[in-house]
C-alpha cells in the first residue's frame, strides 16, 4: 500500500509564472498514473506540445483558454477538458487571478513533447 501526502509534494518552478506540485507518479510508486497541480499567473501556460497518452485537465481556480490542435475554448473552474493522446494543446491564464489546474496522465511519467522539439522532455520518472 502506498500513501501519499501532498504536504510532502515540494513545489517547483517549471517556467516563467508556472509553479507545478506532483501528486502520484513513478518517482512515489505510481504504475499508471502522473497526477500533478500548477498554479499559473494571470498570462502564462503552457506552450502548445503533446502526450503519448491521453490527459485530463481540470481548472480547479481561475480561467483559463485552452486549445486542441486549432480549436479553442475558455475553461472554468469545474470544469475539464479531456485531450486524447499524440494530440497538439495548451493553454493559458486567461483570467486576472492565479489559475490552479490538476492534470492527470495515463503514464506514471510524465513525457511531453513540444511543439517545437522532436525530444520529449521527461519528469519525475522511477528514482
């Protein structure tokens, strides 16, 4: 059995006005899942990249526009957007106050590639 405790999750400064906590992932003993919280100022995100696997993004505080491939939306507090896997998004604090989002990928590890890179960039994989 594992337990996890948020109060032990260490904040980090992922870019500009991004700050992530993971929750769940290999590096604590996760098989299939990466479960992690940002906290994005008003007009920062995250640029356009993709998974290997589907997401599920949830806008837990604030606002925030979010794209799948050409199409965009504007996300509220409780509400999601599902992003199947290999497909382009982001999105951005579209709102004036911090935006706090709780995403979930079907991988243990977090892997993203930019829209820009063909490397993906990988986190918080088994230590």
């Amino acid at each position: 059995m594992i337990v996890v405790d948020v109060r032990d999750a260490t904040p980090e400064s992922w870019r500009l006005g991004v700050e992530s906590r993971m929750l769940v992932a290999a590096s604590n003993g996760a098989a299939q899942l990466c479960i992690f919280e940002q906290w994005i100022a008003p007009g920062a995100g995250a640029p356009t990249h993709s998974h290997p696997v589907e997401e599920v993004l949830t806008v837990r505080d604030g606002e925030a526009e979010m794209w799948l491939d050409e199409e965009r939306v504007i996300v509220s507090a409780g509400q999601s957007l599902i992003v199947p896997a290999r497909r382009r998004h982001g999105f951005r604090n579209s709102g004036t106050t911090t935006l706090h989002i709780h995403a979930v990928l079907a991988s243990p590890v977090f892997e993203a590639t930019m829209e820009s890179e063909t490397e993906a960039v990988r986190r918080w994989d088994a230590a």
